[in-house]
C-alpha cells in the first residue's frame, strides 16, 4: 500500500507540541483526548501509514509525565449504552481501557462518573470500581450550562463536584465515548485547581478535522462522512481567521460552543490564553502528511466505505436512509462515486453472470479476485479462500480443504445445530483450512498469507450476515455491501 503518512515524524511532533503546552501553563496540562485512543483505523485507514495505535504509542513517550481520568457520563452507565465498533456496554469499556492502560505502563489515576443523580446503575458501577480498588469521583449536572457562565463557575456549578486528585504534569481525561463530559471535567478541574492554588491549563486532542489542509480536502470530508450520524461539520474557524489573518479548518460544534468556553477560561484564569477553537488544539497529523495524492486516494475510498456502511445500516433497520443521503452530498463534494472502488463492479458483475449471491476483493497489487455462494461456500467464505489462494500463488482449481476436515463441522452443523443454510460461514471455512493444513503444505500455504490481506477492500452484492462481516473486518479487510438482502431472505441477524 503506498504510505501518505510519516507515522515516526508524527509521534515525534506530537510528544513535543504536547510537552511545550504542559510548560506554556506551568508544568500542569489536562488535555482532553477525543477519539479512538487504541484502535483508531479510520485514522489508519484514510492516513496509509498511520498506526492504529500510534496515538497511544506518541502517549506511551510521555507515560512517566502522565495519568489517565477516564470520564463516563452516569446517564450512559443507566440505559447501558453501547460502544458500536465493539458491541460492550460504555462501563464495559471503561475497564477494558483501564486494562489497556496499566498493560502499557500507564497510570490510571482515576475514574470520574459526570451527570451524576443517584442514577441506581451508575451507584452499582462505582461500588464495583471502589471494590476493584479504583478511585472515583462524582460530577454533577448544573443548573443552565453552558451558558450561565457565573452560576457554572463558582461554588454552586464547577465548585460541587469532586475535585479529582492528580499528581503527574499532564492529566490525559479520555472516554469511552462521545458526550462522556471530557471538556467538562478539564474546566472544572481548572475551577478546583485555581482554587487550591495550582496554575493549569487545558488543551484538546483531536485527530479530525485536519486544521492545517483545506476544507475540502478528502481526509476531512471522510471525517464529516464518519461523523454523519452526529450532524458535525467542517467549517472555516472564524474566531482564528479574525484573530490571526490565517485560514484553518475546525467543526461546528467547537466553534458554536467557543465563545461559551472563552468565557468560562476568562472567568476561571482571568484572561483565556486562546483566541480560537484552533488554539485549543494540539493536533499535528497535517504535518506528517508526507504524499497528498496518496491520502487523497485513501480518504476517497473512506467516504464510498461509509457510504455503503450508512445505507446498509438503514436497509437492516428499515429506516429511511438519511445519513447515506447526506454522505452521497459529501460523495459529489469530493467528485467521486459509488464505484470508485474497483471490488464492486467486479462482485455486481459476477452476481448477474451467476444469478448468485457474490463478492469481490481487490489485493493490494491492483488484482480483484471474485468469489460466489455455492453448495458447500457462501459467498464470503469463497472470496476469502479465493483471496488467500491468489495472494499465495495456488491455482484456483486447486482444491485446499480437505473432506476429512470438512465432514465433522458438516455433521456437527446439520445434526447438533441444526443449521438451515448448508454453506460454511468464513469462521468455518477457515477452521476446515486450518485442520487440513496438518497434512496439505497448499492449505499450510494458503493459511500463511491470510494476514497479506488486511487493508484490502471487498464488496458483496448483498447484506452479509453480522457474525460474517465482523470476521472480515477482524482480520482487517474493508467491507461494503450493497444495501439488499440476500434474494428470499427477511431475517439477517
């Protein structure tokens, strides 16, 4: 895949910009992190060379300077909200991020449970973390924010919630999710500090939008397409503009909410030390954009992805498809179309040759290998196996499975489970490669270049079932799928 990004350059950049902040205040930063920490592949995926990790990786060259808040809004912990990408609970998550902390050197300093009302659930889950030997702390709803700045900045507002104590120079607050009360917890953190007499600053960390390329250019588009749900969108920073004569790119909801901000660091320190959403930010990714015309051609492809993420998901929920239209919008901003990526044309035209359910996977050296349903395979068990063949240079007649294998998960399916459909699922497919490589050196070579495929796209001419397509994209691999079931089907769970 050609690299766009200087992923080196960037965590290099970036631990810098973030140690010059922490010494602008006085030795004391809460920077509020947006965004996926451990696992960001949107980021991955539209900056070719961009680690999933790599923000955690730039965090990791500050770990001896750092604690990690998590912030959990207690109205999510009540109706048990859920992490999309992952399928847990938001409090779930909070101790899988606790885990991935500590397994990576990190202080975990504390836990903060914000828009607390004695909601049952969220008292449930601070007795768990207190018997896990975590700390928590309680922040409060307040009467009239955002916008009754001296009610929310004195002892009645910022002055009732717990002030978290914390002992490192930079205080990373994080969450599992958007609306958790990050920014809120860093002011009144500011609030308590100034308080006990402790000098501190706050900073924003967020990867999109791109302040430093243009408004139009794809990777920012690709943000407002992943963020669709969310109604965000790019705009000019007017605050910067005037301030500093200098065009950059933020998103609506920090620019309406800044001159609210403003006032509150105004009120908290006296003067606020920024003039613009953008000067909150510590984001240096533009920076470390090395080839534009590759991470053009990457973002691309990432607002066609969401495209079909959109309309597949209104299709399974029968709802109209009004986030697929509004990225169809972003689609004809950025001169592009549904078939910009090579995959599908290939798996619609194999579709129609065959009258069967079919897909399609472009390898990264330009070839697309298609694949169809037929009486042993569904269709994205064949293109996975047809993939791994092509990308290990065995012939496609080539039969790599084994009966010996197959016969006990057929057996296992129709008789103990009672299977309707007979064709193997792609977990199956490879279980039966796996088994037959014990005595097949084709099937050991086919297994060994499974990982080659990671970062490919692939395109089904139907709505794959969940458990099918949460394996693909496990292994790395793009998936789209036209927004139709599978002809003669209603139940796709």
């Amino acid at each position: 895949m050609r690299q766009g990004f200087d992923n080196e350059k960037y965590i290099e950049l970036q631990a810098a910009h973030i140690r010059e902040r922490i010494n602008q205040f006085g030795g004391k930063l809460y920077l509020e992190f947006g965004g996926k920490l451990f696992d960001d592949y949107h980021a991955a995926r539209v900056l070719p060379g961009f680690e999933p990790d790599t923000k955690l990786r730039m965090l990791q060259a500050l770990a001896d300077e750092a604690e990690i808040v998590i912030a959990i809004n207690a109205n999510d912990i009540e109706r048990n909200k859920i992490r999309g990408d992952l399928g847990i609970t938001y409090d779930e998550d909070v101790l899988r991020l606790v885990d991935a902390f500590n397994d990576r050197g990190f202080f975990v300093g504390s836990i903060v449970i914000t828009q607390y009302r004695n909601q049952p659930n969220a008292d449930q889950f601070r007795e768990r973390l207190n018997a896990l030997g975590l700390r928590t702390y309680l922040h409060y709803p307040i009467a009239g924010y955002p916008y009754d700045i001296d009610h929310i900045v004195s002892d009645e507002g910022y002055g009732k919630n717990d002030f978290i104590e914390t002992s490192r120079p930079l205080v990373v607050v994080t969450a599992p999710g958007p609306g958790s009360g990050k920014m809120a917890t860093c002011l009144s953190q500011l609030f308590n500090e100034h308080r006990h007499g402790i000098t501190a600053g706050y900073a924003k960390f967020e990867t999109f939008p791109i302040w430093n390329i243009p408004l139009d250019h794809p990777v920012n588009i690709a943000y407002e397409a992943a963020t669709v749900d969310l109604d965000d969108v790019n705009a000019i920073d007017p605050f910067h503009l005037e301030a500093y004569g200098q065009t950059t790119v933020n998103y609506n909801r920090d620019i309406e909410i800044f001159p609210v901000l403003k006032a509150m660091l105004d009120s908290i320190q006296g003067e606020s030390p920024y003039q613009s959403p953008t000067d909150m930010g510590v984001n240096m990714a533009g920076k470390a954009i090395v080839d534009d015309e590759a991470v053009r051609a990457a973002a691309n492809r990432e607002i066609v992805r969401r495209y079909f993420k959109a309309a597949e998901a209104a299709r399974r929920m029968g709802t109209e498809a009004v986030d697929a239209a509004k990225v169809k919008l972003l689609m004809k901003k950025a001169h592009i179309d549904t078939d910009l990526i090579p995959s599908r044309a290939a798996a619609l035209t194999r579709a129609a040759e065959t009258g069967r359910a079919a897909g399609a996977i472009e390898l990264h050296d330009g070839r697309v290998i298609t694949g169809k349903s037929s009486e042993l395979l569904g269709a994205a068990a064949s293109v996975l196996i047809n993939a791994m063949k092509a990308q290990a240079g065995i012939a496609d007649e080539t039969w790599v499975i084994s009966n010996r294998a197959l016969e006990p998960i057929c057996s296992l399916r129709e008789n103990q489970l009672n299977q309707r459909t007979p064709q193997l699922h792609p977990l199956e497919m490879l279980i039966a490669l796996s088994t037959s490589s014990i005595d097949s050196p084709d099937a050991e070579k086919a297994i060994s270049h499974l990982k080659e495929l990671r970062g490919c796209d692939a395109h089904f001419s139907f709505i794959l079932h969940e458990e099918d397509e949460q394996l693909l994209r496990t292994l790395g691999i793009n998936v789209c799928c036209e927004p139709q079931f599978e002809q003669g089907r209603y139940y796709h769970a």
